[in-house]
C-alpha cells in the first residue's frame, strides 16, 4: 500500500503521465471535432501513422522541427479531406470510408518510410524536441517537473484543448458546427454549408490527430518504427464518448488513460515478480473500459452522428 | 389589396410521373394574411418550396419587391430567399436541439468567425423582437427541453430577426394544441398590421376562415379559386377543395356476405393524434369495399397498423371472418386471412434489395409449396413468380431482378400479387394509389374491384376523394381517431366533415 502511494505522490509519475496523455490529448480532440460535426473519423489511426511518419521524415531529411510538425498537421488534413468527400457529399459508410483510410494512411506512411530509406535496418534518429527547461517555474517542487519540463508539443496540445473549447464555446463557428452535427437542415435553413462545416471540421480533426502521431517520433521517441501507434487512435474514439463530446472533460480522460499507463509500469517494478507482466500491460484498457461504462451511459451523441445529409432532400 | 410585395408567376414543377403544380399565380400584399388551402398531394408544400429555392421550378418566375419595386428573384436558392426577406417555417422544425434556443435563432447571423452572440446588442435585438411580435420564449433553454409550441416560436423569430418581410407557415398548427394554435395567429395577426406578409398552409377549415385575410385554393397542383376569406364560407372553401366533378366510375354494388372483419370499441392511446383511436367500431363485408376518407394524421396510421396485427389496441376487440385470431401479431392475422397493402410501399411493403421471387413467398414462407424441411424449392418459386409477372402484368427487368429496381406502380402491383394469391377474406388497402400514375391508379382499382367480387372485403384507406367515391360501397370520415358514416356519397359534405366541421 505504500509503495502504490509513494508512486502516487512522485512527480516522475505524474510527468510521465502526462507526457503519455499528450498524443492522446491530441487524438481525442481531432476525433470530438470530427464527430460533433457529425462524422466518425475511424482514420484516426492510419493517420496517427501518418502523422508521425511524415513528421519525423520532414526533420530528417532536415528540416527544422516546426516545419516538421507543419508537414505532420497537412498531411493528416489531406487524409481528412478524403475521409470527408467520402463521406459528407458522397454519403457513404462512415465506417467503411474510416477503415479504409486507416489502412491506406498506415500502408502510404510504410511505404515512403521503405522508399525513403531502402537500406536501414535500425531506424535512424533524429533530435527531438527537448524538454522546454523554463527557469524559476522548472525548480518549483513538484508541478516544477510535471508541468515545466515537458516539450513543446505537450504545451501546443495542451492549448489546443482551450482552442478547441474557445472555438466550440465562444465563437460563432462554433455553434455552428455543434448544429451541423445535431441538425445539418437547422445550418442549411440558415443558408450555411452544411458540406463546408462538415468537411472543414474533419479536416482539421484529422490535422489534429497527426500531431498526436508526431509527438510519438518527434518528441516522446526520436524514431519511426513500426507499429508504434500501436492503438492509440482507437483509445481516442473511445475516449471521446467518455469525454461526452466536451475538450475539458476529453482533457481529464486522456490524463486519466495517461495515468493508468504510468502506474503499470511502477507498479510492474515493485510487484512484477509476482504477477505476470502481461496483466499490467491489459490494466489501463480494462480500467479504459470500466471508465467508459460508467461514463458513456447517458451519452449524448450529436444526434446527426453517422448520418449523411444530401442537399435538395428533406 | 395594397400594392403587391410577391408574385408568383406560371410555376411549374414535375416529380417523374407527377404533376406538382403547374402553372401556378399567386400575389402577396403587404401586410397580408394569405391562407393556403387544399388536400393532402395538392402541391401546397411544393409550392412554397419552390418559393424558398428549395426546389427549381421547371418554369415560372418568381418576384420580391426588395423595397425599389419587384424584381425577379433568382430560383432555386435559398440564400437568395433569405437575402429577399423570406422566412420559413417548416412543418418538421430545422432547429438544433443540442443548442440554446438564442443560439438557434442566433445560428448563421453575422460572420463565422466572429464571438459567439450571447449577449449585447444581439440579444437586446431579439428581445426586441420577442417584445414586438408577442413570441415569448426562454432564450437560454435547450431547444431538447422546449415544447412543440416554444419550439415553434423559436422557428418564426428566427425568420423574424433576419427582417423578414414575406413569412411562410407550412401546415404551423398541425402540432399545436388549438389553444396554442389560437395565440400563434393573435401574434401573426399582430405582426401583419405591422407590415409583416404571411402566407400559411393548412386544411382546417376554422382557422382558415377566422385567421386569413384571402384564401387561395390548391387542387392536383393548379391554383382552382381564390376568394376573399370575408366573402367565403366554409362550404364554398370545401367544394372547391375536394372539387365538383361527378364521380368517374359508378361501380355495380354487389350483394354482401358474411362479415370478414368486425372492429368493436378499438381504442388506443397514444401522445399524438396520428397514433390515436377512440371507440372505433366498424364492419366489413365479403364482397363490400368500405372507404375510409380523412386528412392524413387523423388515427388512419393506427387503425391499419391495429388490423395489421403490428399495434394491440389498449381496448376492443377485432374479428377476421367472424373468429378471434389467436394472438395479435402480423403472423395470425396474415393466417387468418388479412392481405396487406401498406401505405409505404418502399419502407413496409418490399425488401428492396432481394427479388421480385423471393418478395412474393415473404409472408408465407411456411407455405408447402414454397419449402420442404426448410428448404426452399427454388423451381417452384420460380414459376409462381414467373406466372404471377405474367397474371399481373409486372413490368421490370424480371422475376430474378432486385424489387428496387421495379418503378412505383409495378412495385405496387407485386405487392398486389402477393395479397392475391393468398386468397385472403380481408384487403386491407393503406392508400394503394398513392404516388402512381393515372394508369396504375387504375389498373390497381381494377383489382380491388375484382378481389372483391371473387368474395373478399376490401378496406380502403385514402385520401383521394375521388377514387374513394369511385371505388366504394360505403364511406367513413376518420376525424380525432373517430369514425363517423358519411350519410351520403357527396363531396362536399364529406368534405365538410373531413375539415372537422360538423356534417
């Protein structure tokens, strides 16, 4: 019981928490903006490859680390916009279209990173972002190291999640996308775009995805290998019904997951003999999954969710 | 008439085989109150839709006075419409639900990228609007916790904050409890001496005559009279609603037999009108077609869904060919001999994706000649699919073809052979030429009729006066989930007590 509370109370926990959450901060937030516009974005994965694929091969073949993340974010957007043409003027299976571009984002990524380095057989490294070692808040006791010392990219998600929740809240798109996702014919009545709002916002959720697959090889590793998504794309859409659609409370889960994922691996050092690894490496999906359960019952999905809207029909 | 702010000229508008309207003329005047009258399909809807840019007309122009005189408005957009001072309110609301009632009215005013307009001048404006126009409505509530009514008023000050000039109701009081239907058209009469033009559909009569300043009259789509509502009455209106034709076909009325089905003090419960029915009693006959007339959403949908077998009544009790059927499922009443012809045939009456074959052995699939040890015989279905194509002239690709690629009256009619070939004691007929051409409309009659005189009762559900008058033995008027005998086989009485008037 006192070692489960020592590693509680460490701040090495707590960083590495939410350093875990990051990708998933970004994730959840890209599929909550794709679905309150009323797409499910199930692409999520592939683009997370992708995301991390193009980021990292950007920086390697030198390019600054920004531009990298700049490269990251447009070619989740341009996964984005097939997913939406698929499925907002042509209607078809959100489902389907998703699956299909997780498989054709990972294989594409696969692909360039094979073409691009034909020969290699530990993947090269590149310089990550370093931990921003901001003076005087970087030494205060505890939130000093859990807040202060982590890169850039936790910084740029953590203000994404008050963007997106300004954008949601406090503007007038914002309202309109909540609309679009809950009545496409309340935004078309209005003479809004009932395309433009859906196709926008699955692009910018998919931009927003990749950087959670760009902070994987750009910041939390200094590599790309395979299979190093891993499934964090599909956490993320559970993430976002436990979240109810909300960027505050999709904060709290993806830190939550990120928690769960820390104490595993302390927990595996101070009783790994007596327990089998594995059992640590199921808890945070199976606590994922009891969190969800009790969160989700009740949820309010946007009510046009999955449900494709043709103009000229009503 | 003060100076005209709309005019419609020549609309016309074609849905495949259906004239929608057709060279429809229409003006508005400022400050007007115009009521839109007719039956169910007489192109009311249509017609305003077109007016929103909604639909393309196929010809026609439309005009808005835009405050330097009328200019052409340009079809088929909605945006145009709005940006003319045209407001709509749709029959099913276009509100979001997720949302507060302001930001639904709020939605789309002003740029997307500006602050969400929560409070300040925004809010000061529709408030004013709300103050103005009588519409009160809790402007931080979720339009999900609203009623029908405050949802409505949330649907007309959206129109009205954009400075909505023309204003549209499609069928506004069909929701409403009457004493809500009665504070909407205080509040419209107030905004029309305001200057505010109101057009709104409707079928009832009494609103029509107490709320309108002119009324125009729509039937198949052509514009019949426009009166003065100071001049009308209500049996003028009803005449020419339903129309003054004499009945095309007088049918030979045979001798009845034994009763087929027998309906005693049905009753159900239900939140909406539609879905409800008080102390329903009525007979059938072998060999009697017995017409049930009425404005759709009267309790039609609930009776045919009681003799369907998919709806128990709360009370009462029903007989096919003089027995209880042993439970109250499709399956007993199919077996104790009710032939089914929805009211939607792509939605209730085939499965779209499977064939012509397989669609005409869907409600006997226990049938000997269709299985063995639940195995199908392929050779058998086959050549009744093949005969019952021939037997009733079935035209599409063939019995192997998916049913959904059949058109409406050849759809109808597989669905006719497979109520044929069950030789069932009852037919029940949900508005069987509904969307047809004048040809299958016919050519389904004609099969009624035939059914009938082979011993079978038919109850015929519909809205067509016409074709009800042609077709039937006896008549019923479905009002509020009642029936009442028409006592005489003449349209404008029967009219009359379809809008609720007493006959």
């Amino acid at each position: 019981m006192a070692d489960i509370l020592s590693i509680l109370l460490s701040d090495s926990f707590w960083a590495a928490a939410l350093r875990i959450a990051t990708p998933l901060i970004f994730g959840v937030l890209g599929a909550l903006l794709c679905e309150r516009s009323g797409v499910l974005n199930l692409g999520i994965e592939g683009i997370f490859v992708a995301g991390a694929m193009t980021g990292w091969l950007a920086v390697w073949m030198g390019a600054p680390l920004w531009l990298g993340v700049l490269a990251a974010a447009l070619a989740g957007a341009g996964f984005g916009l097939i997913h939406a043409i698929l499925t907002v003027p042509l209607g078809l299976s959100q489902h389907v279209s998703g699956l299909g571009v997780t498989m054709l984002a990972t294989s594409v990524a696969y692909f360039t990173y094979r073409t691009a380095l034909p020969d290699v057989t530990s993947p090269p490294r590149i310089t990550p972002f370093q931990p921003l070692d901001i003076p005087l808040l970087s030494d205060l006791p505890f939130v000093g190291p859990v807040l202060f010392q982590q890169t850039a990219l936790t910084w740029l998600a953590l203000g994404c999640v008050f963007l997106v929740w300004y954008v949601l809240n406090r503007m007038s798109l914002g309202v309109a996308l909540r609309a679009v996702g809950d009545n496409p014919d309340a935004v078309d009545a209005q003479g809004l775009s009932v395309y433009g709002l859906r196709i926008g916002a699955v692009m910018a959720g998919s931009a927003l995805m990749a950087l959670g697959g760009a902070f994987l090889t750009m910041s939390a590793f200094d590599a790309f290998f395979f299979g190093m998504v891993n499934g964090r794309g599909w956490i993320c859409i559970a993430l976002v019904i436990f979240a109810s659609w909300r960027p505050g409370k999709a904060l709290l889960g993806a830190l939550l997951f990120g928690a769960f994922d820390a104490f595993q691996v302390r927990l595996q050092t101070e009783v790994g003999a007596m327990v089998p690894g594995q059992v640590f490496l199921m808890a945070p999906y199976i606590l994922s999954i009891i969190a969800l359960v009790v969160a989700a019952r009740g949820a309010d999905y946007p009510r046009a969710l999955l449900t494709p809207w043709f103009k000229g029909q009503r | 008439m003060s100076a005209p702010v709309l005019e419609l000229s020549g609309l016309s508008k074609r849905f495949g085989a259906v004239q929608a309207n057709a060279d429809v003329d229409l003006s508005l005047g400022r400050g007007e109150v115009l009521a839109l009258l007719g039956e169910n399909g007489a192109g009311k809807t249509t017609l305003m839709n077109m007016l929103f840019g909604h639909y393309l007309p196929d010809a026609g122009h439309i005009r808005v006075d835009d405050g330097q005189g009328l200019r052409d408005l340009p079809l088929g957009h909605p945006q145009a419409a709005l940006s003319a001072g045209i407001g709509m309110v749709h029959q099913h609301f276009t509100l979001a639900e997720n949302l507060s009632a302001l930001d639904n009215i709020l939605l789309g005013v002003g740029s997307l990228l500006s602050r969400r307009k929560r409070g300040g001048a925004a809010r000061a404006h529709v408030e004013d609007v709300m103050a103005r126009s009588g519409l009160q409505v809790a402007l931080d509530t979720r339009v999900s916790r609203l009623t029908v009514g405050e949802r409505q008023r949330v649907e007309i000050l959206k129109a009205l904050v954009r400075n909505t000039r023309i204003l549209v109701l499609d069928e506004p009081t069909a929701v409403l409890t009457p004493q809500e239907a009665d504070s909407l058209f205080a509040n419209l009469h107030q905004l029309a001496v305001d200057g505010l033009s109101v057009i709104f559909i409707s079928h009832k009569l009494r609103e029509v005559l107490a709320f309108s300043d002119r009324i125009a009259v729509l039937r198949h789509g052509r514009k019949v009279g426009e009166i003065a509502t100071a001049e009308a009455d209500e049996r003028r209106i009803a005449r020419l609603m339903v129309g003054a034709e004499a009945p095309q076909v007088e049918r030979a009325p045979m001798d009845p037999g034994a009763p087929v089905l027998e309906l005693s003090g049905i009753r159900c419960e239900a939140a909406s009108a539609r879905d409800r029915l008080s102390d329903v009693s009525l007979t059938v006959h072998a060999r009697e077609i017995v017409g049930i007339a009425g404005v759709s959403g009267n309790g039609q949908a609930a009776l045919a869904a009681v003799i369907s077998g998919l709806r128990a009544p709360d009370a009462g009790e029903i007989r096919v060919g003089g027995a209880l059927p042993a439970r109250h499922t499709p399956a007993a009443l199919i077996r104790a001999g009710v032939g089914r012809i929805p009211e939607d045939r792509h939605h209730d009456g085939v499965v779209g994706s499977m064939s012509v074959a397989e669609n005409l052995i869907l409600e006997r699939l226990d049938g000997p000649d269709v299985q063995r040890r639940g195995f199908l015989r392929r050779r058998q279905i086959d050549a009744a699919a093949i005969a019952a194509v021939e037997e009733f002239d079935i035209r599409g690709p063939g019995p192997d073809a998916p049913v959904r690629l059949l058109s409406g009256g050849n759809m109808q009619k597989m669905i006719l052979a497979r109520v044929f070939r069950a030789a069932p004691k009852l037919i029940l007929a949900n508005q069987p030429t509904r969307g047809l051409d004048l040809g299958a409309a016919a050519e389904v009659g004609r099969r009624l009729v035939a059914a009938c005189g082979d011993g079978a009762g038919v109850l015929l559900i519909s809205e067509d006066l016409d074709e009800l008058i042609a077709l039937s033995d006896r008549i019923l008027v479905m009002v509020d989930g009642r029936l009442t005998e028409a006592p005489r086989r003449d349209r404008t009485e029967i009219g009359l007590m379809m809008a609720g008037a007493a006959a």
